[in-house]
C-alpha cells in the first residue's frame, strides 16, 4: 500500500515555518504589471452568494458525469524539474492576496512542478461573488530555476497556504497549507509542521487493488473582513470512488481549530473509505528501535493512537514501525475522538537540533453528531527511514456508502500542543519492551516466545494513590497466549506507576493484542494501554 510521496519527501523545508512581516503582506502590484490586486472588481452581491452550498451541487454534478483522471500537459521545463528546482520557485510575499480589507489573513498559491502536475483552481470569494485567481509568473521569485521561456497564461497552481500573525502580532506565520491530493496541514501556536490531515482516503489497506487519492480539483477562500477570527475555505474533491463538498472553518490559536463539513457523493458503492484520515511518520521511539543505530534516540511525528469510544473508554495505541505491514482495527459506535498524537515533548528525548521532534502537533479529530458503526483503523507500514510516512488513521463506516445517496458528516480537528489535559485519567507516558528475565541473569539466549511489556502511566488522579500504592491494581488481558506474570510499582519520576507484563505465546508466528488499565477498587484510574506482539 503505497503512501503518496508527496507529504514528506517534497513538503519537509517547504512548509516549514515561513514568515514574513506582516506590515510587507498586502499585495502591492502597480498599474503597469497587473497583480493580484488587478482581479476585476466584484460586481454587487445578488440575492445568492457563493456558499457551501454551491459547492455541493458541483460536486453532485460531478458525480453524475465519468470520472476524468487527465491530466494537461505541463511545458517541459516545469515537468521535467527536479525537487531542488521545484523547491527554488517562491511565491513573492508581496503579493499575498486577501489583504484588501485589512483583514488578518494571507494567500499565498504554490507553483506546478516536478511531481506536483494536476493543477488546482483557487478562487477568492468577494462579497459573495467568486473570482479566480490568474496565473501570473509575476507573482513568482523564480531563484536560480531557469525556464527558458514563458508560461501559458491558463498554467493554474498547485496548491495554495494561509499565513496569519500566529505567534507574533507583526509577523505572518504560515497557518494552513493544502498541496498535493487532499493532503492539508495545519498549526497552532509554536508548532512545526509533522503530521498531516487528508480530505478522504480510498482503499488504504488495498484490498484487492491499489490505493486511491482522491484529489482536490477547486478552491474558494472567502475574503476576510479586518477583524476576522476565522478563515473559510471551501473545496471541491474528486476521485474514481466518489465526489466531495467540503467547507473548512479555521480557527487560529493556540490550538488551531478547524471545523470541517463533508457532503460526500459516491460514484459507485465505497467499502473502503476513511473519513477524517491522518498520515504521520514513526521511524524509532523508546518502544521500537530495532532498525538503527542513530545517535537520536526517537525519531517521530506521532508516537502513539488515542481514541475515546462512543461508550467513553479512553484507548491509547503506541506506534511502531512494523517489519510488515500492520492493520488494527477498533471497532466502535459513533466515537467521540481519535487522532495520532505526539506526546513526547521532552528536546532530550530526540536530540534534533533541526527537525525539533518534540514541536511536532497532534491532530486530534471530533465527530460532530453521530457516525454510526465502524472502526477507527490504524495502518503501520515498514520504513527504513524518517523520511517517508508510514502511519495511517481513520475512521471506516460498517456499511459501504451506496452510489447515488449523499453522505453528510461534520468534525472538528485540532492542533495540540500539549495534550495533558484531553481526559481527567491518567494516560501512558513510555511503552517499554523487553527480554523477559531479570537484569543481570545469566546471560542465557531470551526465549523468543516470550517478552516483557513496561508501562508508564502518570497524570490523573494517580498522585493522590502514591500514599497507598497497594490500594492500586493492573488489570491485564491477552487475546492469545498467557500473562505469566505482572507487578505494579510507583514511579516518581512520572509521578505515577510503572506496570510490568510479562507474556507468553504457544508457538512462532503467533500473535496477541494485549490491553492493560489502573484500577482502585471499581473506580477505572487511566486510559487503557493497547500493544499487539508476535513471537518471532
């Protein structure tokens, strides 16, 4: 199952972290080089402005018609550039638009190029009206790329980002990106981009037959007034499987915010689907490191799965970097949340003076009214390294979405830095795995079928239950094999408890989930750990 390569090889420096001062955003184009600021002057809003309304019976439309996957074709000298060369186009932030009302907001539109190809429609809605935004290589530096000649005046653009004044009042700070499929990224305050959200995933497990990306094929971004709080973006999706209408309310802050409203409308019967999907990248964590011999001791975007059920479990799933690859599946009724997460913030835990692991968001997902049954599916893939992502989470319906009957869904995603506080219990902080003997034995080759699991849990209420750590148990379970053994200790280093697990399966091959939680008398203490193993 191949993950587009777009997200990482080619966004990573891209998308990271550009800022400019806010006072040199508005778009500043004279008379005699037309600019953004040249678009044609929106006539008076008629009874019917542009709304997410529009943008549904576009994509109803688009349902009923065959699904087109050309692409046109792009001048040699942009088709055949390398990533570098790619990398070197830059929009001008001179030119940023939407600063015609002073609002807060900024656009900047990304080139074609390299494997960036399809090109993508961006409009600017004023007073209701939409305009498209026409390609000019005047709103371009292109640094040391050379193109030999000019580009076709119909040329589009690849994508488009939104900066906003996010962690300083006088400088624009990229706030959202869209580039490449439905891919999209986000911040919050003191954040670098890791992780990523998707409009919609098609077939990730690929079941008999290759992944789908569905793609976005128009944008609309409303011009903001001066004293917006919020940006509105609408998106128009298409893909083989099915359309889509999409509306994203984004809410800068601390913990951006962005509200998303689907209105989906299948092509032919979708089993495969994920809704809300996430892709992310663990290469080596406290956990799994049986793949290098890197002076860092983690290296990862997310570290870990975390999902509260629709009944009000709280379930936490460590990541790895699988030696194959590996589908969990959580089967629910409309859940209340999911989103990979980084929880290691700690600099001393990661040692990247460049990439800055532990300043990575978690992306954390809240449907909006109920979803019905599904699962929440969790998709780890090998890699050999932290440049490709390997992680995917979604949430997949029960019943396959039918051609011809629309699907409406709303949810919201957030930017989290610190997520401490997400649930009153207490919640895993280290995944630790080990040979299962004591320290120092004899030196005896580790039984291959069996192995010892350590579990941190800190936060919560488990501070008050270090006066009297008996009163607190382990409550373990295994769907195969055998839990030989178990102890709970306090860990003031976490302030919390360190819970061991000592498991043990009947044969090679074999594989179990496992699940552990604190318990003091009926009272349920943490989230519950989750980890599956296979004997080697």
């Amino acid at each position: 199952m191949p993950i587009d390569p777009s997200r990482r090889a080619l966004l990573a420096g891209l998308l990271a972290g550009t800022a400019f001062p806010a006072s040199s955003a508005r778009a500043q184009v004279g008379p005699t080089q037309p600019g953004p600021s040249a678009l044609p002057a929106a006539p008076p809003a008629g009874p019917t402005p542009f709304r997410f309304d529009d943008v549904v019976r576009r994509a109803r439309d688009l349902a009923a018609a065959p699904f087109d996957a050309g692409l046109p074709a792009l001048p040699p000298a942009l088709a055949d550039l390398d990533y570098d060369g790619w990398r070197d186009i830059r929009f001008r932030p001179d030119k940023a638009l939407l600063g015609d009302q002073g609002g807060p907001f900024r656009l900047q539109l990304f080139h074609l190029g390299f494997l960036f190809k399809r090109p993508v429609t961006v409009n600017v809605v004023r007073e209701g009206v939409p305009t498209p935004v026409p390609y000019q290589t005047s709103l371009f530096d292109f640094g040391r790329t050379k193109l030999g000649g000019p580009l076709p005046l119909n040329l589009g653009f690849a994508g488009f980002r939104l900066h906003y004044p996010l962690n300083k009042p006088s400088v624009l700070d990229e706030l959202i990106a869209f580039l490449g499929a439905s891919y999209f990224r986000f911040l919050g305050r003191d954040q670098l981009y890791g992780l990523s959200a998707r409009g919609l995933a098609v077939n990730v497990e690929a079941a008999g037959g290759p992944e789908e990306f569905p793609f976005f094929r128009e944008f609309w971004i409303e011009l903001p007034p001066k004293h917006a709080d919020r940006a509105v973006i609408y998106g128009l999706l298409d893909s083989a499987a099915c359309t889509g209408a999409f509306q994203f309310l984004v809410y800068p802050g601390d913990e951006t915010v962005v509200d998303v409203r689907v209105s989906l409308h299948p092509r032919r019967e979708v089993a495969g689907i994920g809704i809300a999907p996430l892709t992310s990248m663990f290469f080596i964590g406290e956990n799994d490191r049986h793949r290098s011999d890197d002076y860092r001791p983690e290296l990862h975007d997310s570290d870990g799965l975390l999902m509260q059920s629709g009944g009000g479990e709280w379930i936490w799933r460590p990541l790895r970097n699988p030696k194959e690859r590996w589908i969990s599946s959580f089967q629910d009724r409309d859940p209340k949340g999911f989103g990979l997460m980084q929880r290691d913030r700690v600099f001393e835990n990661y040692q990247d003076l460049e990439a800055f692991y532990h300043r990575r968001p978690s992306y954390w997902v809240e449907p909006q009214g109920g979803w019905g049954e599904g699962a929440v599916h969790l998709v780890e893939l090998p890699t050999g390294n932290e440049t490709h992502d390997n992680v995917v989470a979604y949430w997949q319906p029960r019943t396959p979405y039918a051609p011809g009957q629309p699907v409406e869904l709303s949810y919201t995603l957030r930017a989290l830095g610190e997520s401490e506080g997400l649930h009153p219990g207490a919640r895993v902080v280290n995944t630790y795995v080990a040979r299962s003997a004591a320290s120092g034995g004899s030196g005896e080759a580790p039984d291959p079928l069996a192995r010892r699991f350590l579990i941190d849990f800190s936060g919560g209420d488990l501070a008050y239950w270090l006066s009297d750590p008996k009163a607190v148990e382990i409550v373990p379970s295994a769907t195969q094999g055998r839990i030989v053994a178990t102890s709970l200790v306090p860990n003031l280093h976490v302030k919390g408890f360190r819970a061991a697990l000592d498991v043990v399966l009947d044969q090679p091959g074999q594989s179990t989930d496992l699940r552990a939680f604190l318990r003091a008398g009926g009272r349920t203490l943490s989230e519950t750990w989750t980890f599956p193993w296979t004997a080697a």
